[in-house]
C-alpha cells in the first residue's frame, strides 16, 4: 500500500529555493502564438549574462531553462545545446538550472520527420483520433501514450542528454490524461489494461478467480475495451464511478502515469542522484483528480523530490460563505510527501502579492516560490532600481531578503507539529466526485479556519497513525478491509478517531456494506451522534456536517469549485466530537504551556506597522533567547486601520504575553496562537519552537486565520 519516498539530494534539503524561470524555447513561443514583436530580442535578453548577474544579486537561485517541448530532440538541438551553455554560465554564478521537460505534449509536424516510429507514440481516442493537450487552444499539441515503450525509451534519452548539460533538476510538465473520453484506446493501452485485469482477477489463480467473480461476476477479460461513452452516456455527467469496469480504467491510467514517472524518476536518480525530479503534479483541491486525469498523489508524489502548483485558489478571496480560500492543502499534502513545493506568485496588486508571499512563508519552508520570467521583476537586467521606485517590486525584495536571511535559522529544518490528522481517502475521493469532496474540503475548512493544526494523511501514511492524537475521517465512504482494519488497530492502541456521515459505508469497490465497517467503533448510539472508548483509544461519529452552500446536480458542476468552500454550519459539534477523540486536548486548548515557551526561541512575524524592532525580554533587555509576544497591530481604529496597512517581515524577539490565546508545547517544541486581529503575522520558530499559525489581514479587516503546519527540528 505504501511506497517508499525518493531519497531526497542534499541540496534540496538545505538549499530553500527562490526561482525564476524560461522554459518556452523559442519556436514554441512563435507557433503558440500571442508573442511580442520583440520575441527574438527578449529571448536574447532572456539569455544574456546581464540576466545572470541580474539574478544573482536579487538573490534567485533557481531558474528554470527549456529543454524539451516535444518538438523533437533533432528539431531541438540548436535550443538545447543553448539551455546547456546558460547552464554553465548560471553554475559560473552560483545559480541552479531546472531542465523543463514535457511529459505529456509532442508536436507531430516537427518530431514526425526526424522520428517516424513517433507515429505509434500519439495517444489514440474512442474515435480513432489524437487527443490533444486540454484546455490551452494549443491544438498542435498532441498528448503521447504514457505506455508506449519506444517514447519513454525517447524521454529517457531527453532526461540524459539534459543530465549530460548538468541539469541540477529536471521539470516535467503537462502531466496527466485529458479527461474522458479523451484517453488512450490504444493497441497498447488496450492490451496492457486486458492484461492489469487478467493479473487481479484472471481464471489463473484460487485468489484471482475468486476476486474476478466477486468484482466482475466472471475472469475473462480478453475482449474487454476500456469504457466508451456516447451522447447518452456522457462522462461530464458522471459524478459517481460505481462501474468496476470503469473504476480499473481509473486505476490503469493512474498506475500508467505512475509508473512514466517513477520510471524516469529512477533513471535520473541511477544516472544521478544529485540531480532533483520535479513535475507539475497538482490540480486544484476540489477536482476528483484520479477520475479527471489519472493522478493520484499518493501514488505519484513518492517518486519526486518537488512539486510545482499552478493551483488557482490563491489566498486573498473570500467566497460568499466568508470563506477564507488558501493553497493550505497543497501546501500539506507535498509536506506529507517529503515533497518541496514551488508555487506560482503571478499577483499584479501588492496585497494578492503580500497574501500569497505570506502564505508561502506559513505554510512552505523549504522554498519561496516562484517568481515567473527572468525578465518580469527587479531582477531583470538593468532593473534593479525598481526594488526602491516601485511598490511591487519592493515588496517582492523585502520578502526575497528576507527568506534568504532567515531560512537556514528558521525555516528549512521544521517538521509539523499537529497532533490531529485529516485522512484523504484515494478510493472514496476517487468514486464520487461531489459528497465526499465537498465534507472533505470542508472539514478541512473549518479545521483552517478554526485554527487547529492538522496534517492531511493519505494511504501511505496509514503506518503513521500512532503519531496523531485523533485522526478524522470525513465522509470517507470507500474504507477497504485493509484500511479499516488498520484504523481499528490504531483506536485500540490509544488513538482517536473522529468520523462523519457515511465514512465506512462502502468497501473500496463502492459496494455497499450492510454496516458501516466502523461501526463497532461507536457504539451503542450508531449511527446516531456516537461517542464510545474502544480498546484504549476513542472514536466518535457525527453523521451531518451542515454545508453552507451544496452544488446542484447539474453537469455544469464537475468538482467542488472554492465556491462552494466554507466551515460547517455545526463546527462546535465537529470541534467537540475532535476533542472527545483526541483525549481532551487538540492544541490549542493547551494555554497552561504558555509559560513553558518562554525563553526557549525566536520567532519572526510579519508586521502591518513596519515598527518591526526587538522586543525587550522578559527582564527587559533584548532578550536572544527569547519568549512569546504577539505582535502589536495598528488595529486600534478598527477596520479602517487595517485595510492599507503593510505586513513587514522582521525578525524580533518575542515573550510571553496574556494576548497569546494558546500555547502548547511538543516535547520540543511550542505552538502559539495569536488573538489580536490585527497582529498579522506569519510566525515561523527557531530551533525550539515555532508558531503554527498565521493571520494574513486583508480587506477591510477581514481576518483570515489560517492554521499552518509548523515545526521545529
Ligand atoms: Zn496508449
């Protein structure tokens, strides 16, 4: 069930990434088309060593260069070699270069001539036609089959000759399938799922047979074709994937992705080991991403080193619940992976800009971000001045400065704190694409909102359980017998388990169990509100979760849109039924260690004031050692006071202070939560302890708490 994590390069560990990045080569900028008539001068520019030195000294130390775009590596060689020579220059430099190289996209008219086998590469359709890639209008872009040997066989030969330049990390991007019924009904394709089937549920075996007649009702699978749809039988419309067959279409492309990646993952690694993997992995939270694309993340994730995110839901909107939207999910799940993470800062006002700078910072250590071309901001050349003149490029250096200031003290060596785990159930999130989503999302919501730290724990964690103090379940329906026999184990052991609605109800096929599989668990009053010790441990039920806003049932609602994002309506009653589970104790419930804190670290806050200065300590001196404060806001005028203020990052000492709501401490380490609304800050711990949540303060005064993971080593 669980597959070990890529061993990790050092560098990745110790580094903390600030990136850039041009990955578009320059035919591909002309025949996409939408350029500058100045394309061939910018990509010049873009090239140049003034654009090296300009990087250098803004303090980025990690840019992305094409590599590959599918074109053709004869096609493409002029380019590469190109990529290969910026490298040694960007190396010159101190600079780290990232190979961009698509997984997904080939262009037929370029790699055709020099590469005819390439024809037997292109993904083939229900209708016999190429798929191309989804969503871009790039209509030349053909998605190739992730099971034909001879392109992988090519994409190995991609990844070494960008080794053989020195490529410190290598990109791929455009992962994944289009969604049905635009996937790959090739020989190839075809033959490997009949043979999938054949493996699991064939006449073979006692055990495959007998699992072949339980899933299928027969063993023969020779004639079998993946799922077809038609005018009636629309796959937009499918929000519940209940048909065997089509559930192992599911897992075959996700095991085909899967096993594209670790498969070059593993000959990266072979070739190097200091060479880093990295793919665009993530889709938005709310999307079932197995059922749309073939990813999984527990399946994927394992085989990489980073991640990058062009997820949309940016820090900075309130939904029409008062929800505050946030990337926290991403955030956690690539922590839960071991899995640095790089996401996108594109915002074109300083306070979406300041939002999504300080959520990186709360959430996201072992990296800043990244900041788009490496003409676009005060680190292009000859711009340098903009950092002083102009707001948004001030406000990107302050926060560049300061990461590269403080990321060895207080940032790169944290692990999470949480006590409390939110499961992600691969089959139950993969089998309807609405209900358990939507409690999913907003469990997790009001755990955020709510301010209880939390790690998302998905089936490879499952040997973790112990280190939780309660573990949630939200409307997890599709608990296989595996899973749940090890949730059970973890309640008797001394764990708490907290589950809602219909969690247990299906077994990992989506077959309905006479009773939910948990309910022993829970007692006499199931499958009413439940509250019962089991062995050592305790579980509590809470059949309803109160959504605020519910999607209709209408093909225009394809995933759980931010939209629909917000705390449960009964978010005590959740609140309550988690304390009950965790023994009585979730965080921040745990002020009696305030004092224990002090004197054992720093923290750093971002102030809206930019009065950042040290703050006496306790015997009113600076104070190295330090305490908790919260900061001290300008909020005193109320909502007004907040909306225009700035948040600074600075470093100061802190101590302890009644305005600290809560405090707990690990065995070396502390969690504070502030309480003053306009204390805005993201708080981050040194050695000993850090703040695990931050408060980003925006319009007008509208606060949005959202709790971070934290961690001190
Ligand atoms: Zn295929």
């Amino acid at each position: 069930m669980s597959q070990p994590f890529k061993p990790k390069p050092d560098w990745i560990r110790n580094t903390g990434l600030v990136s850039v990045g041009y990955w578009e080569p320059l035919y591909f900028l002309k025949y996409r088309g939408g350029q500058s008539t100045e394309v061939e001068a910018e990509y010049e520019r873009a090239h140049s060593d003034d654009s090296l030195d300009a990087l250098a000294a803004a303090g980025i130390n990690l840019v992305w260069i094409h590599y590959f775009k599918g074109f053709g590596l004869e096609f493409e060689a002029e380019e590469m070699e190109r990529a290969a020579e910026y490298i040694q220059r960007a190396h010159a430099r101190g600079i780290k270069v990232a190979a961009y190289v698509t997984l997904g996209s080939l262009t037929p008219e370029t790699l055709l001539p020099e590469e005819p086998e390439a024809q037997n590469w292109f993904q083939v359709n229900q209708d016999g036609l190429p798929p191309t890639c989804q969503t871009t209008f790039q209509c030349f872009r053909v998605r190739p089959c992730y099971n034909a040997e001879g392109y992988m066989r090519y994409l190995e030969r991609v990844c070494g000759a960008a080794l053989d330049a020195a490529a410190d990390m290598i990109h791929f991007d455009n992962l994944g399938y289009n969604a049905e019924p635009d996937t790959c009904h090739c020989p190839v394709c075809v033959a490997a799922f009949r043979e999938m089937l054949r493996e699991k549920y064939g006449p073979h075996g006692e055990e495959t047979r007998a699992a072949g007649q339980a899933r299928f009702g027969h063993n023969g699978f020779t004639h079998l074709r993946p799922p077809l749809y038609n005018r009636w039988n629309q796959a937009v419309n499918q929000r519940r994937i209940t048909v065997p067959h089509q559930q192992e279409w599911v897992r075959f492309k996700v095991r085909t992705l899967t096993r594209a990646l670790e498969r070059l993952s593993s000959h990266i690694q072979r070739r190097n080991p200091d060479c880093a993997v990295e793919a665009n992995l993530f889709k938005p939270f709310g999307e079932n991403t197995a059922w749309l694309h073939g990813i999984d993340y527990a399946e994927q994730l394992p085989h990489l080193d980073y991640a990058f995110s062009e997820e949309p839901h940016k820090p900075g909107l309130i939904n029409a619940q008062g929800a505050a939207i946030s990337r926290a999910r991403t955030f956690k799940t690539a922590r839960a992976f071991d899995v640095a993470i790089q996401v996108y800062h594109q915002d074109d006002n300083e306070r979406s800009l300041e939002l999504s700078l300080a959520e990186n910072l709360a959430f996201n250590p072992k990296g800043l971000g990244h900041f788009g071309t490496p003409l676009s901001g005060y680190w292009a050349p000859g711009q340098a001045q903009r950092a002083e003149s102009e707001a948004l490029p001030r406000l990107t250096k302050a926060y560049v400065e300061f990461y590269r200031r403080h990321r060895e003290e207080l940032l790169l060596r944290t692990r999470s704190l949480a006590t409390v785990g939110v499961y992600r159930d691969s089959a139950s999130l993969a089998w309807n694409s609405v209900e358990t989503h939507l409690s999913q999302l907003n469990v997790e919501q009001t755990l955020l909102e709510r301010n209880v730290p939390f790690d998302l724990l998905y089936p490879n964690h499952l040997a973790d359980l112990p280190r939780y103090k309660a573990v949630v379940l939200a409307n997890a329906e599709c608990l296989d017998d595996e899973t749940v026999a090890r949730l059970k184990a973890y309640v008797e052991a001394g764990g708490g388990l907290l589950a809602t609605e219909q969690s247990g109800a299906f077994d990992g096929w989506r077959r309905k169990r006479p009773r939910s599989a948990l309910a022993e668990l829970f007692g006499p009053e199931f499958p009413g509100g439940a509250r019962q010790e089991y062995g050592r441990g305790r579980a509590a039920y809470l059949p309803r979760l109160e959504h605020k806003a519910r999607p209709e049932t209408s093909p225009d609602v394809w995933y759980i849109f931010n939209s629909y994002w917000a705390p449960v309506g009964n978010d005590q009653e959740l609140l309550d039924a988690l304390r009950y589970a965790a023994g009585g104790g979730v965080p921040l419930e745990r002020p009696r260690a305030e004092r224990e804190a002090a004197g054992r670290g720093r923290a750093h806050a971002f102030r809206r004031d930019g009065r950042a200065r040290p703050e006496p300590g306790p015997g009113g001196a600076a104070d190295s050692t330090g305490g908790l404060r919260p900061l001290r806001g300008t909020s005193a005028g109320g909502p007004a006071a907040c909306a225009p203020a700035r948040l600074r990052p600075a470093a100061f000492r802190v101590r302890p202070s009644p305005r600290a709501r809560s405090v707990y401490t690990g065995r070396s380490a502390a969690v504070c939560t502030l309480q003053d609304p306009v204390s805005s800050g993201v708080w981050a711990p040194r050695a000993t302890f850090q703040v695990e949540s931050s408060r980003l303060c925006f319009s007008r005064a509208r606060v949005i708490l959202i709790s971070a993971l934290a961690l001190s080593s």
